[in-house]
C-alpha cells in the first residue's frame, strides 16, 4: 500500500515539475539554470519521504545526467548537488547505477576529461566517493567504469581533486573486494 502512495505522491511532483524539465531544453541557459534550481528546490530540497524521492528520482535522472553535459558551469554545479543529494536520500540509490556510471565515466574517465572546472571535478569525484559508500558491492558491475574515473582523478591537475580522488579509491578497495587483481590484469599500473 505504502508503494502506492508513494507512487502517487512521486506522479503529483513529477507532474509539477513538468514545465521545468521540458525547460531544461531551452536555449536560454537562464532558463536552464532557473529551471534546475526549482527541481533541486522542488524535490531534494523538500524534506520529502524516501519512498517518495526514490519514484522521483528514478525519473528525473536520464534528463539530469544529459544536464552534466550543460555548457553553463552554474547548470552542471547545480546537476552534480542534485543528484548528490539524490544518492545520498534514496532508499536503493544502486538503482541509478546503469545510468549513473556510464555517464560519469564517460565525462571524467575518458582520456581527455571534458569537465573543465575544478571545483565541479572536485564535486563529481566526491558524488562517486558517496556512491561508493552508498551503494557498495553494487559497484561490481561498473569496475571498468570506476576505475577508468579513478584513473583519471587521481592525476588530476587540481591537488583537492587528487586527495577526494584517494579516498574514494580506498573506499572502492574496501566496498569491492576482489577489484585489486582486476585492476592488476588490465592497467599497466
């Protein structure tokens, strides 16, 4: 019964947030970053039950993940805080890992990382330092993933980025054990 209402109580936000989402397509990045704020401030920021954010979020999270990608700095900051604080409410934030994953190494473990500001560097490794922490050995299935970011954070020019970077390596090695020789066998570390 509980799932039922969360459900429809996820249905009631999502259907308020609507116009805001289709204004994450805009062209004016005024109107991105407004529209971001309100969902940020519509749904994380709301205190809402975790039943509730989890239906929330299961939807919102392809059009956030494609926000990271925004060319304004203060859209993808207020992206990365969104689905941080997403991660950290849920009750099975594991559930956005086949999106999640793909999507952040496709932008941070690349040979060339396409994030350009530090300080978003800085919050995206502490985002996938939390996910480690939240969703464990769920990450199995997304090594080449983690350890591609990994790769690449932890030589990064900005020295906080490096140090976010080996705690969420430690936290790796003690939420997937087993991971060391799979890295061994396929880096030329």
């Amino acid at each position: 019964m509980a799932a039922t209402g969360d459900e429809h109580a996820a249905s009631e936000i999502l259907r308020g947030i609507s116009r805001h989402l289709n204004c994450l397509n805009e062209d004016n990045k005024a109107t991105r970053k407004r529209a971001l704020e309100s969902i940020k401030q519509q749904t994380v920021n709301k205190g809402l039950p975790r039943g509730v954010l989890q239906e929330v979020f299961s939807s919102l999270l392809k059009p956030l993940l494609k926000c990271l990608s925004d060319p304004m700095e203060k859209c993808r900051e207020t992206t990365i805080a969104t689905i941080t604080e997403f991660i950290r409410c849920v009750p099975k934030p594991e559930e956005s890992l086949p999106y999640l994953m793909p999507c952040l190494a496709h932008r941070f473990g690349d040979k060339e990382i396409l994030e350009p500001s530090e300080e978003l560097r800085l919050s995206a490794v502490e985002m996938l330092t939390l996910t480690v922490d939240v969703c464990g050995t769920h990450l199995t299935h997304y090594l080449n993933e983690t350890i591609n970011i990994l790769l690449r954070t932890i030589v990064d020019p900005f020295p906080d980025v490096r140090k976010e970077s080996c705690k969420c390596t430690v936290s790796f090695a003690k939420s997937v054990p087993g991971w060391l020789p799979w890295f061994h066998a396929n880096t030329s570390l």
